[in-house]
C-alpha cells in the first residue's frame, strides 16, 4: 500500500494546508508561493501516475486516492481564487468546474454498482480539461502583481494573466462539454428501473 506513487500521493494532500496557509501569509510574495506549492502539486500529480505504472506500482488504494487528491486541491484552489477576484466571470466558471466534479463522481459510482464503470472512464477530453485547467489555476493563484516575481521570471502581467483567463475560459467549456458527454454515455443506464 504505500508505495513510492502512493507516498507522493499522499504528500499532495499534506500540501493543501500548507498552500491555504502560504497564499494568506502576510508578505508580498504570497501568491507567488502558493503558485510554487500549487505548481509542485500538479507535477507531483504526472509524477505519481508515471511511476506507478513504470515500477509496476498500481494498487487499488492508488485508484482511489490520487483522484480524490487532485480533486481536494483543484477545489481548494477554485475557493481561493473566487475569494481573491470576487467576480461573476471567475465565480459561476468555478461553480460549474466544482459541481462537475461532484456530478462524475457520483455519475461514476452509480455507474460502478451497475457494473459498467468503464463506460465513464477518463477520455481525453478529461484529460485536455484537466490539463487547461492546472495551467489557469497556476497563474490566477499567481495573479503576479508583486514586483521580486516579475523581475525574476520576466514575465509581462498582463500577457500571463491574459493566458490564465483564457485557459480557464477553455477548462470552463471543456467542463460543461465532458460533463454532458458523461451524461450522455450513462444516459441508457440511468433510464433503466432499479
């Protein structure tokens, strides 16, 4: 069970604590730090997968907690995000990322008890959400209006938050359309009696 995947899994968890306590730290280079923490977490996300299957390392507590780790910190960085721009245009993108969420879960497990979860397997359209959506969360936790980042990286603020808003206008799109593409594949199952 705690294998070297499973570890790093389970130090993903750990880091959601510390990245709420690091993006509310009293100092300028707030965001900048959670942006680290959150960027590690996301890499520790690819790294865990590719070791599994490369040490020939998949367990059955691997399946169920690596999707519950991405899903803890992909939800604690949409609730950062709408507290810090409190706008329409962040906030409903935020709803419907976290009530997917919750709706292919549940959609998952019902499909489980019929025994035909595969049929809501993740596809790449998943795969192309998920990725789109890492990459804005990145640079809205970013959010860079701190001069010490900026002169590190170089990196123009309005170019780089113009990139997170419309990758997180793509996740927004690619959430809806996954969602109903979910649906749409259970659909026949759920019209069934019980």
């Amino acid at each position: 069970m705690w294998t070297i995947p499973n570890q790093i899994t389970v130090f993903r968890i750990i880091l959601i604590p510390i990245f709420v306590m690091v993006y509310y730290l009293p100092v300028s280079w707030n965001h900048f730090g959670a942006f680290v923490i959150f960027w590690l977490a996301s890499v520790s996300d690819a790294l865990d997968g590719y070791l599994a299957r490369k040490l020939n390392q998949s367990s059955a507590f691997g399946a169920f907690i690596d999707p519950v780790a991405d899903k803890l910190m992909v939800v604690t960085a949409l609730i950062l995000i709408v507290g810090e721009f409190q706008v329409w245009w962040i906030s409903i993108p935020a709803i419907f990322m976290i009530a997917r969420e919750i709706f292919i879960s549940a959609l998952r497990e019902f499909m489980s008890s019929r025994g035909k979860r595969d049929a809501v397997a993740v596809s790449d359209m998943g795969k192309y959400k998920t990725a789109a959506q890492m990459l804005a969360l990145q640079g809205l936790i970013w959010n860079p209006d701190y001069d010490i980042p900026l002169m590190l990286f170089e990196l123009p603020y309005q170019w780089l938050m113009s990139l997170a808003y419309l990758l997180f206008f793509v996740a927004t799109v690619l959430t809806i359309w996954s969602m109903v593409s979910y649906f749409k594949l259970s659909w026949p199952e759920l019209q069934k009696k019980k």
